[in-house]
C-alpha cells in the first residue's frame, strides 16, 4: 500500500502545523469541506497551505454541493452566527428553514419534539443539511477559540515586555504561552458524526489513507473499527524552520521514496529514522509522530472495503 493520498478528518480548515509534516510522509493532502468554494482565496489562507494549494498538493474535496441552495444556506449560517445560544439545537435539527428569528426557534422546538426522524421522505437531504450546520458550526468555533488564544498570546507577550521594564524576572517564571483548551469530547462525536454523514451520503473521499490530529476522533474511529491494530510510528518533522519548503520536500521525499513504497508489508524505521535526521534535524525542526493503524477490510466514510490506513498525528514533542 502506497502513502499517496492522506484526508485529514474530522477537519474542514486547513492549518500549517498540520499540513507541513504530513506532505512529508504522503503526496498529496485533502480537505473535506461541507460548502463548495467557502474556504477564503488562497491568499489568505495560511501561508503553507495556500501554497500547497496553488502546486497541488492540497486538494478540497466537496462530497455534497449545495448548488443552487448554497446562498441559502449561507444566509442561514450568517443569522447563526448572531444567535450563538441557538447554534448546538439548529444544527441537530436537520431542518431546512427560511433565515429568520422565528424559523430559527421553530426548527429548536421541532427538534426537542423529536419531529425529525429518519422516516422522513427527504431524510437524506436533512441529514446532508444537518451535517453541513454541524461542521461549519465547529469551524466558527474553531476560529473564535483561536482568536482568543491569540489574544491571550499579545496579553502575555506585554506582561513580559512589562515585567522586563521592571527587572522583576521572578514573576514572569511562571508564565506561559497560552494552550489550546482541552478538546470537547461531545463537539469532537458531533463533528466526527458529520464528517462521516456527508462522505457516505456523498462522494466517498478518494484517499485510502485517513489521519486525524484530534485524538478524541481517531480512538473513537479505532474502537469503532475494531480490527484496526497499530503499524508503525513515523517521526515528522514539526516545523519548517525557514527553510525553501518545496525544495526541500521533494529531496527528501525523492530520498525516501524506496521506504514508502510497500505499507505496512514493510517500512524500515532505522533507515527512515536516519534519513530524517539528515533532512531534517530534530534539534532544528522538532518532531511530531504519526501513529499509523492498518485496516484490512474496512469501508471507511464511504468508501469501498479495502485496505485503509488510519492515523493520528501527535503534538509536537519537546526537544
């Protein structure tokens, strides 16, 4: 089994961080995304992932268009995204309503009435409908937690310009770069559930290869499964380091070429292990490991029953 095409899941916003060690190991990465051409243009997505973009590397894949009902929903989000309290009971709903207050409330009530089942005769249009909510929901959030974090990091960075001015060192030990909070196990099944509703019901993704960095959704795809067992554990390197990225990749994946050519049959970690070091030294690059899982026979999102690889990439280790 060749690495060739990774999908990173459950996520539909594409991050640096995430991207540059995993072009390493695979050819080409793809995005799932609930809505057709709503990511922003490639100039403002992260600097990595718009050039990965722009040379094929990254590729967006839409399992269900919206088409012609694509404003429409759009419109839906944009009154969302002014009644946050509504967002969790709109988005379970599965309801395809005019955007306005009072449709808004009704698809809530009809939801805890439980008038929404599968019964329905469009059932495969709300749950399309349903999945969709759900997952640029969670990329509202997403980017309203990382806008706080960044906030939290200018707040830090002027306490220490503070504290430096009045060589009181002391109190600045204990200060940190502001963390990520704990991910939510219930947005993480929610968001994983969705994922999985818009792949099956639509286009199945084309890769074979599936890799999470979230790992409430990779064990749970991994209890789910069953017969998945582990593989191998790849060292990646974390960051770029300033370097001439694709220059850079394609040496090292052109030196690597012979260990990715058989997985998980055989994968020569000695040698791969060297050769990362050479390429990219850890005291210089860091390191991130992918846990990789072989599934023999298993269908996943959609897809047909074969051999499948699924993985979860670490936090970037201390050096």
């Amino acid at each position: 089994m060749r690495a060739d095409i990774v999908t990173v899941f459950p996520d539909s916003l594409p991050k640096d961080e995430l991207l540059f060690p995993l072009v390493q190991f695979f050819a080409e990465a793809v995005y799932t995304l609930p809505v057709e051409n709503s990511l922003p243009v490639p100039e403002e997505l992260p600097p990595l992932a718009g050039g990965l973009l722009a040379q094929g590397l990254l590729s967006l894949h839409y399992p269900a268009p919206l088409g012609a009902e694509r404003e429409r929903f759009l419109s839906l989000l944009e009154e969302l995204r002014q009644r946050p309290i509504d967002y969790a009971a709109l988005a379970l709903s599965g309801r395809r309503e005019m955007e306005s207050k009072n449709n808004i409330i009704s698809a809530v009530r009809r939801q805890q009435a439980g008038q929404n089942g599968p019964e329905d005769a469009d059932g495969r249009a709300a749950a399309l409908w349903q999945a969709r909510l759900v997952l640029k929901l969670a990329e509202l959030a997403e980017r309203q937690e990382e806008e706080i974090r960044q906030s939290l990091r200018r707040i830090a960075r002027r306490e220490q310009e503070i504290f430096r001015t009045l060589r009181d060192m002391d109190s600045l030990s204990s200060q940190g770069p502001a963390e990520a909070a704990p991910p939510d196990s219930r947005r993480t099944r929610l968001r994983l559930k969705a994922w999985r509703t818009l792949n099956s019901l639509g286009s199945p993704s084309p890769a074979r290869a599936f890799v999470a960095a979230d790992q409430d959704a990779f064990e749970l795809l991994v209890e789910e499964c069953g017969e998945a067992r582990a593989v191998v554990a790849v060292p990646l390197p974390a960051v770029l380091a300033g370097e001439d990225f694709a220059a850079k990749r394609v040496t090292f994946r052109h030196a690597a070429a012979d260990l990715l050519t058989n997985l998980p049959a055989s994968f020569d970690q000695d040698a791969w292990n060297l050769l990362l070091e050479q390429h990219y030294p850890a005291q210089r690059h860091g390191r991130r490991r992918l846990l990789l899982h072989f599934l023999p026979n298993a269908a996943l999102f959609g897809g047909t029953a074969e051999e499948t690889m699924l993985g979860f990439l670490t936090q970037a280790e201390q050096q």
